[in-house]
C-alpha cells in the first residue's frame, strides 16, 4: 500500500527550499541528459557509417590481379595476371573454409559505364556479369520480376536484371519493363527483373541502381573474353573468419599463376569483415567512453544529492529526536531520508532522459525535413536497454546518497536532538 502521509512529507521536505532542490537535482538532470544526447549521437554516427555497408555480406572479400613485383621461375616482375573460369572450380574444390565464390566481369573495366540503348532511348550504365550466387553478396531488393538463376548460367540465355534507375532512364513511368529488349554494343537482352538498392546510403544506392546484371556465362559469351575472370567476389563459411579464407585464396592462386609466395601486389582485395570490425571496435569504444563519462556526470550529482540530505538532516535534527523518543526504530528513519534522495534523483533522472530523447527526435526530424543529414551521421537514437540501464543507474545512485544522511540522522542520540537548536 502507498503511505500518502510519507510521500507528503517527502513533498514538503524537498519543496522547503525550492532553490536549493532545484540546484541539487539538475546535477543529476544534467549527467543524465548529456549521457543520453553522447549515446544517441554516437548511435547516430553508427548508423551513419554502416549504412555505407548497407545491402552487403559482412563476412565477404573481393579479388582481383594487379602485377607481380618479384621475379618468381623465370618470370621477370611487372608481369598481368589474368583469372579463368578454372582458378574459381580450384577455390571452390581446395579450399573448403570457403563459402561463395561469385566470378565477376564489368564491361570497360571498374567504373565504366557504357550505352545502353532501348528503342530511341539511351543511358550510360554499369553492365556487370555475374552469377546468381553474387545476390547473396551485395544484396538487393527485387521491385518486379525475378533475379538470374542457374538456368540462365548454363544455357547462357541474355537476360538482363535492371537497376531502378536504368528502368526510369529507359522506360516511360508506369510501363512494364519486363519482357522488353535492351541492346548493349548490339547485343540484345531481354529483361527479365527490376531491383532497388536495400542500403541507407544515398549515394551507394544511386550507384548500385544504375547496374544492369546479366548472366556471367552469357557476359564471356557475348563480348568475347573467352574463360577470362575480371575479378571475384569470395564469402566464408559460418564461424570462419574470412581474412582466413582470403590468405588461402591468395595462396592457392599464387601458386596456380607462378607468383612468387611473398608478392603482395599480384593480387589486390578488400575485406569487408575486417572493415566492418575496426568500424564495430570503434563504435564500442565510443560508446564504452560515452557511459563512463556519463557515469561519472552521475556520480558527481549524486554526491552533490548527498551532501544536500546531510544539510537537509541537520535542518531535521531535532524533528528526528522527537521521532525517535516517540518510538521510531531507526530504519524507518533511514528508509525516510533514502526515499527523499532517491526520489529526487529519480524525478531529475527521468526528466533529463526525456527531454534527451526529445532532442535527438528533434535532431533527427531535422535532418530529415531539411534534407541536411550527412552520409555519415543519420537517425540519432538511444536504445530502450541504455534508458533502463540509466534509470538503474539513477536509483542505485539515489540509494547510495541517501545512505550517508541516513545513518547521519539515526547517530543522533534521541537526547541530543530534542536539545538541538
């Protein structure tokens, strides 16, 4: 049952001077209310930047040969490598770490684009041969239609998958894509499936749109590159880190291409999953940084709380005594003087967390009303176990300020308090 009498007097005690409660409280208002704002904004720069990694297999690295730079068997340095269809069946047969290995060609090489005509339209755009595996790499959300498939590999059919903006160069606002031709350096193909960016990031997105994917055996097929590999998207199985897996890879190729075992510029690669750990590690730390700052904001509040109840004790001297004489066991003294601190601490707690929360909604509203917002700082927010985390945080500290007033008020002697002044 709630004791109204209690939590009157409680109203009373902290209402006496008003000044002084409020100067007390926004100590702890403040460490709250900073913690909260410091853990949504470093949310904020962490959605920022793993929405550039938006869509992508976190545990996937990518391959492709540049030019040796030791003589290796006879072999002068300088010397192109070039992949085959082989070196891919090798990976997959030797290396039983690995997970997917999805062979890639571009037309005109990395980011070169190229005219794709429809009827008396047209548009530069990236044209990709890839397998049906690569979908499970950078994936993508199918608007309409369907993806490749196994089928279109092994009959080497022309189909195409368009990205949204290829679509809306090419077609009219509402016409059905699929089914109709494209012809890329008087190639025809026929689509087959439309597909938008899933990633947060604008500018990724807008690039990853402006794709068209065909089959990678009707890629070598059409343009004529025979067995030739422009570069490899490679995954690792589950529990298996994929740096593992890329120094196998890089191993098994050297040793097929008669590359000396110590040239580390034959191949070149990125490895996701070591780029998305240093990102997690450092968003851990500032977030490790931001709690403890924030609890240290706290405990200088709290003890800024205690030492306002030893104040607010002494004021009380002699009303203790009385209470005392009268019969009151200690504890309920105690249990008096903690609930006073603890509820101060609380209510102050609980405003800072709200008004934390409402700046970072008003942020957020902001950027995204105003279109203001960076790559790399997007939706600010703090997450329901960090508010109950704090709020446990804000009564275990009015807990502990409260206890040195409290066993400052139950020393006095009953005596000595009704003869208090």
């Amino acid at each position: 049952m709630i004791d109204k009498e209690q939590w009157a007097e409680i109203w009373v005690v902290l209402s006496r001077n008003k000044l002084r409660t409020f100067l007390t409280a926004f100590g702890v208002f403040w460490g709250i209310l900073m913690m909260v704002v410091m853990m949504g904004a470093g949310k904020g720069l962490k959605n920022g930047a793993t929405a550039k990694m938006g869509g992508w297999a976190t545990n996937s690295m990518f391959l492709w040969t540049q030019s040796t730079s030791i003589p290796h068997k006879g072999f002068q340095r300088g010397r192109s490598i070039t992949l085959r269809n082989a070196d891919i069946e090798a990976i997959k047969m030797e290396i039983p770490e690995v997970g997917i290995v999805a062979p890639r060609n571009q037309l005109g090489g990395f980011r070169g684009s190229n005219n794709v005509v429809r009827r008396t339209r047209t548009g530069a755009f990236d044209l990709y041969g890839d397998s049906p595996d690569y979908a499970k790499i950078q994936i993508m959300d199918l608007v309409q239609g369907r993806m490749m498939n196994d089928g279109d590999m092994a009959e080497k059919r022309k189909i195409a998958v368009i990205g949204k903006t290829v679509y809306e160069s090419l077609f009219t606002v509402g016409e059905n894509p699929i089914g109709e031709f494209i012809s890329v350096k008087g190639v025809n193909f026929k689509v087959v499936g439309m597909f938008q960016s899933n990633g947060s990031d604008q500018e990724d997105a807008d690039e990853q749109e402006r794709s068209i994917f065909v089959p990678f055996s009707t890629f070598q097929n059409a343009f004529h590159l025979g067995d030739r590999v422009g570069w490899m998207a490679v995954t690792s199985k589950k529990g298996i880190a994929v740096s593992e897996v890329e120094e196998k890879v890089k191993a098994l190729l050297k040793e097929r291409h008669s590359i000396h075992p110590e040239d580390e510029r034959a191949f070149g690669s990125w490895n996701m999953e070591k780029e998305f750990s240093k990102m997690t590690g450092l968003f851990v730390g500032i977030n490790a940084l931001t709690l403890i700052v924030g609890i240290l904001t706290l405990i200088a509040g709290a003890i800024g709380v205690s030492n306002i109840m030893l104040v607010i004790v002494k004021e009380r001297t002699k009303e203790l005594g009385i209470r005392r004489a009268i019969g009151a066991r200690p504890f309920m003294v105690m249990k008096q003087v903690v609930l006073e601190s603890i509820t101060l601490t609380v209510i102050a707690g609980i405003i800072g967390v709200i008004l934390g929360v409402w700046i970072l909604e008003l942020i957020s509203f902001i950027l995204e009303s105003s279109g203001g917002g960076s790559e790399f700082f997007k939706k600010p927010e703090v997450e329901l176990k960090i508010v109950i985390i704090a709020l446990i945080i804000l009564v275990l500290a009015g807990l502990f300020a409260g206890l040195i007033p409290a066993k400052r008020a139950v020393s006095i002697k009953p005596v000595d308090a009704l003869r208090a002044e």
